[in-house]
C-alpha cells in the first residue's frame, strides 16, 4: 500500500497547516503488505474442581467444594458476582443448587464454595457444575465460566 504524504504551508497570518492523506493502490491483489500483528494473549484459565467423596451411603450427606485456583497474577473477584449451579441425576440430593459468593470463602490463593450432597437412593449419579465467576489483575478483571462433573456413587 503507498502513502503519500501531502505537506502543505500556507504562511497566511502566520499559520502552518499539515495535511496527512492516504492513497490506495488501483490493484488490490497485491500480496505485500504494510499490516502489523500482533501477538494474541495468552489464554487464561483458573483451574475449577468439584470434590465430594466417591461414595456415599443412602440417607447419609457429605461435603462437596467447588474450588476455584486462579492463575499466577490473578485472583477471584470479590466485589462482582459469582454464580455456580450444580445439577444431579436424582441419585443424590443437593443441599443448595445456586450459590454464590456469600456461600464461600477464600483458602489461600482458592476460592471454595461448600455445600452438602445426601445418597437418596443407590447406584451412579453425576454432579454437575456450571460456574460464572470473575477473575482480577492488577489492571483488569474479566468474566470466565467454567463446566465441570463429578461422579457420586451411592451404596
């Protein structure tokens, strides 16, 4: 692509004006370019787990977590929202199915949110989690979500 650069003084009253304007070549087909890349971000992503234990009796409940470990340089976000909803096959009962920040707290560098899960009735079943949480750095804070499962066996 050519430019050309139009250099124009007009002296009228003591003033200077530049004018800068960009011509384009008649052939567009040609295959050099001026064009500047760009290196793309690297992509971030915390790590999310869901922990309970891998078997649980009928009519008995155990913890399950969702933690969030974001990456070096980042940390979750306390101030915008957060919402996990956690969903199962009817095998085992959720003690709450949509939390948020105020049902977790900061571990270290994680953030884990707790809930309970009861066997209702026997055999395999699978929990599963879709997060919307907030991540920070010094200079910005996104938006992620995240889906995980996690197998539960009732005996």
């Amino acid at each position: 692509m050519k430019r050309l650069l139009v250099l124009s003084a007009a002296l009228t009253a003591g003033s200077v004006a530049i004018a800068a304007v960009n011509s384009a070549p008649a052939d567009t087909n040609n295959s050099a370019t001026d064009s500047v890349k760009t290196a793309e971000p690297a992509k971030v992503e915390a790590e999310v787990s869901l922990k309970a234990p891998a078997a649980i009796k009928v009519k008995e409940s155990a913890e399950l977590s969702v933690a969030i470990t974001p990456p070096k340089g980042w940390k979750v976000s306390l101030e915008a929202p957060m919402s996990i909803k956690l969903k199962s096959g009817g095998k085992v009962i959720l003690g709450k199915r949509k939390l948020g920040l105020k049902d977790g707290a900061q571990a270290g560098k994680d953030y884990v949110v707790k809930t309970t899960v009861a066997g209702n009735s026997a055999g395999g079943d699978t929990v599963k989690c879709d997060a919307t949480y907030f991540m920070c750095t010094d200079e910005v804070c996104k938006r992620f979500t995240a889906s995980r499962e996690l197998a539960v066996k009732v005996n």
